[in-house]
C-alpha cells in the first residue's frame, strides 16, 4: 500500500527545484553565474518560459523564492505552465520550517501566485513505474550532515525519487534517486522524457504491477510453508492481513497505466 499522498506523475511534462527567487545571496552560495540578483531573476523566467508552453504541466520541487516574499512570488506569476510545487525548507509553506500559522498565512500567496500546493513527499506512478518525489534526496545535502531527516523520504528501498535540495552542479541520477535542481541542468525545467529514460536504465526496475504480483507470491509462499495444525492464532492473524495488504495493492497496481 501507499505511504504518501497519490500524485499523477503522468501529467507532468517538466520538473524543475531550486530557482530561489529574489535570493540576493545563492549567486554566492551555489556558484550561479549571475552577477546582481536582478539579473539571475530575469535569466530564470527567460530560460523557463523558452523551454515550457503556457499549457504544459510543471512540477517544482522546492525553494521557489526567498527575499521579500510578496515580491519574489509575484515575479513568478510571469511563468508558464500549470505549476504544482512540493514544498522545500525555504518556502512559507514548508511544515519542515514553518509554524502552522505560517503556512496559513503564507499559502494564499502562493496560489494567488498560481502555484498549487503539494504534500513535502508525494508517491505516483509514472507509464507504471512507482516514483516519489520531495524537495529532499534519500541521502545528501548542500551541507555536510543531512538536514530536516523527519521530513525527508523513507529510506531508499528501490524507488525511483526525485528531489532538488543539494544544489549540485553535476547531472542528474545517484542510484535510486534523480537531482531536478535548476543548478545541475542549465538553470531551467527539465523534460519529464529525460526521468523516463532514467528511470527504464535503472537495473532491476519493475513496474507496480509486476512490484505488487511478486510480493503477493511470497506472502502466499511463506503462508503455504508455515504448519496450520495447532498454529497460533497471532501468527495466523499476521498472515492473513499481510496477505490482505498484498492483495489490495494488486488491485490498486491493476488501475496503473502499464508501460508502452
């Protein structure tokens, strides 16, 4: 079953993280070259609206803007795109940095701005294929020991995950898990075709179904291998709902759109 709130990953046409909107400082801290923060805004919006359509569907993973934040929100309203956004420890709406009245004081700005706001880990399949995303890596980060861990992901057990967070110069893909950040790929979205590719290299990788089919096998294995005479009522109970899960998630795995 499910752990994460359900996204359609198949909606999404690009996937981006990290613009950091009106922050007079990350020129600096991330290396960008930009000299004034005036410049890297405009560069931001210019590299973003040449490579989306105003009817495409973008996926942002975190850290949209800083500064002043009615400003540097409202230069984002010149985006194109449907805009979702999976919040990163520097936006308002952030449970991993801001308190309850925060967020509902901020929020509206953020959808007044066009942005529709999403769970900090969401969990969806992609032509199949599990896929979660969140502004946070399984692993990483841009200082030396892991922040916010309570609002990152589960550890890595095989799903493809998306983030940003790191601010990572170099490309893309670390084992499980794919850095979208805008520092790693040219300042600007990223096709989702680029994460379906990735995603149909990783070795071993199966679709839900094929997920779902395999498990529900070996619960079946392990209830046929255990001896019924006299078997204790505990183990019997944990069996039958570890079998019930697994049966649910095969169906649920049967509604997802299978690869072409």
């Amino acid at each position: 079953m499910t752990e994460y709130p359900w996204f359609d990953f198949d909606q999404v046409d690009f996937v981006t993280a990290d613009t950091h909107f009106s922050h007079a400082r990350i020129s600096d801290l991330a290396d960008r070259p930009f000299a004034t923060v005036e410049e890297m805004d405009a560069e931001l919006i210019r590299r973003w609206n040449d490579t989306v359509d105003r009817d495409d569907v973008v996926l942002h993973l975190g850290d949209v803007a800083l500064g002043a934040i009615q400003e540097s929100l409202a230069l984002t309203v010149q985006l194109h795109g449907r805009r979702f956004l999976v919040p990163g420890n520097h936006d308002r709406v952030s449970t991993a940095t801001q308190s309850r009245r925060a967020i509902e004081r901020f929020r509206p700005l953020y959808e007044a701005a066009g942005w529709t706001i999403l769970p900090e880990v969401i969990e969806g399949t992609r032509g199949g294929y599990r896929l979660l995303a969140s502004h946070y890596p399984y692993h990483g980060d841009s200082q030396d020991v892991d922040r916010h861990t309570s609002h990152r992901p589960r550890l890595d057990d095989g799903i493809p995950l998306l983030h940003g967070h790191t601010h990572a110069r170099d490309r893309g893909p670390d084992g499980h898990q794919f850095h979208v950040g805008v520092d790693a790929h040219d300042y600007a979205p990223i096709p989702f075709a680029v994460i379906d590719a990735w995603i149909g290299s990783i070795p071993g990788i199966e679709t839900r179904l094929q997920t779902a089919i395999r498990e529900a096998r070996q619960i079946i294995n392990d209830l046929d291998s255990l001896e019924t005479p006299g078997m204790n009522s505990m183990f019997y109970a944990h069996g039958y709902n570890e079998l019930h899960l697994a049966l649910e998630e095969l169906l649920d795995a049967f509604d997802s759109p299978e690869p072409d």
